[in-house]
C-alpha cells in the first residue's frame, strides 16, 4: 500500500503508488495487443463458412449416429482386448525401465551424480516431453503397424512419468531408517534392498496404477496412427463414414476408461 502526501501535509492512502499502477497498465495493455494480433492471425487462418455451418454438421452427424450398430460389437472384442494388453504389457515394460533410471536420478541413491544422474533427468524429460500419438508414429514407420509399435510406444511415453514419480518419493524416504541398516555394516545393495525399497513400495505401487489408468485413455487412440487396438476400428470407420460403429466405438471406449477409473481408484484405496 502506497502513501502520498498533498501540499497541505494530509496523507492520502492508495493500494498501489503511480509507479506500479502505470507497470500494470502497461502489461495488460501488452497482453491485449498480443491477444488481438493472435486473434487476428486465427481469423486469418480460419474458414468461418465451416465454423458457422459446424451446428448443422454436428445435429446431421449426431442424427446419422444413433442408433449404434449393436451387432458391430462382435467385431470390437478382440480390438478392445489388444487395447487393454497395450496399456497393461506397456506400463509394465516402462517399470522395468523406469525403476533403475529413478535410482540413478535420485540424489541420494545415484552413484554419479556429474554423469549419470544428469543423464537420467534426459531419459526422464525426453520420454515426457514426446506425446505417446508421436511415438507412435514414429514407432509405425520404424517397425511397421500394429500392437507391437502402441505397446513400445506406450511404454517409452511411460518412463519418464513413472520415473520422475519415484526418484522423488526415493529422495524423500526417511534416513534414519537407511542410517540405521548401514550402521550394522550392511553393503550398498543391503541398504538399498532393506533401507529403500520397503519405503517405497506403496508409492511405486501408487505409480504404476496410476499410470496404467492413465495409458488405458492413450492406447484407445494409438490405432489411429496404425498402432493397434480400437483405435484402428475407429479410424476404418470414420474413413467409411459408418457413423452408426463410430458412436458405438466411443460408448465402448467410454465404458472402458470408467472401469479402468473405478478399478485404479479401488486399488489406490486399498493401498493407501
């Protein structure tokens, strides 16, 4: 709160002195011309005969959608199941890799921490920073299409989430219990097995369903690049314009990702 004083000597009591107040008018006068040279710059770029005509196009697709081909769904199951093997084999696979990267990274469990913890705050940040839809397309380039590339795919995009997880409930864990091990002249692997893991297990455990909740949504989309699951029906079907298996396809999704809720929320419950 700023306090000025008139020529009189009364004291006047302001929230901000004129300084601050011109800086704030200033930065929204800023923000304003940058959203209006954005918004101009998406106008320009925009065909507003589609985004008027959107409404219509939706109430005709939403009327071409319903019913859903019921009978379609034999077709689904074994879609569906490769979906769930995706998201279920790719969390596991992202553990077998991102438990030995979280040791490496974690300050107090690192053996290096000049070479070999910078280099496993990369893996983290590279793995995170790459969209699972990005993996998988380079996956399918590499490898060709199918459930193989969405598991691989599934799983380089799970390192760094499950990694970074746990490196930071490792450098949290309480010392004194690992002072305690290493002082009746247990060896490092001691320590760490005794010490360490006990510690961590609920989070790991948090973590790992955690994700697979998480990589039960990705790996319904990941067909639509070529890499398997339920994703590849949705993708024939909107390229046939079967509105009828599209709507069906996304209540199957839709069920899917509720039972994945429910079973991941139950599991952190019991854990917790």
């Amino acid at each position: 709160m700023a306090i000025t004083q008139t020529p009189d000597g009364t004291k006047v009591w302001a929230l901000r002195d004129t300084r601050t107040q011109l800086t704030i008018w200033a930065k929204w006068f800023i923000g304003t011309a940058l959203f209006m040279y954005c918004w101009q710059q998406i106008s320009a770029e925009t065909n507003w005969d589609f985004f008027w005509d959107a409404p219509a196009i939706a109430a005709d697709i939403g009327g071409r959608s319903v019913p859903p081909k019921w009978d379609y769904m034999s077709k689904l199951w074994a879609p569906l199941w490769d979906t769930l093997n995706i998201a279920t084999l790719g969390t596991a696979l992202s553990l077998v890799m991102a438990v030995p990267i979280a040791f490496l990274a974690a300050r107090n469990t690192t053996p290096n921490a000049y070479i070999l913890r910078p280099l496993a705050l990369l893996i983290i940040v590279s793995s995170r920073s790459i969209n699972s839809l990005i993996w998988a397309l380079l996956l399918v380039a590499i490898i060709g299409p199918g459930v193989f590339a969405g598991l691989i795919a599934i799983s380089l995009r799970s390192i760094g989430f499950c990694a970074k997880l746990l490196y930071e409930a490792i450098e949290e864990i309480d010392q004194s219990q690992v002072e305690a091990i290493t002082a009746t002249g247990a060896s490092r692997w001691q320590v760490m097995l005794y010490g360490i893991v006990p510690q961590i297990m609920p989070a790991l455990a948090g973590i790992t369903v955690f994700r697979w909740d998480i990589n039960i949504r990705e790996s319904t989309v990941l067909g639509l690049v070529g890499a398997g699951g339920i994703g590849l029906q949705m993708q024939g079907s909107l390229n046939t314009l079967a509105w009828p298996q599209v709507s069906l396809i996304l209540l199957v999704i839709l069920l899917a990702v509720l039972i994945s809720e429910w079973v991941s929320a139950k599991v952190r419950g019991a854990i917790i």
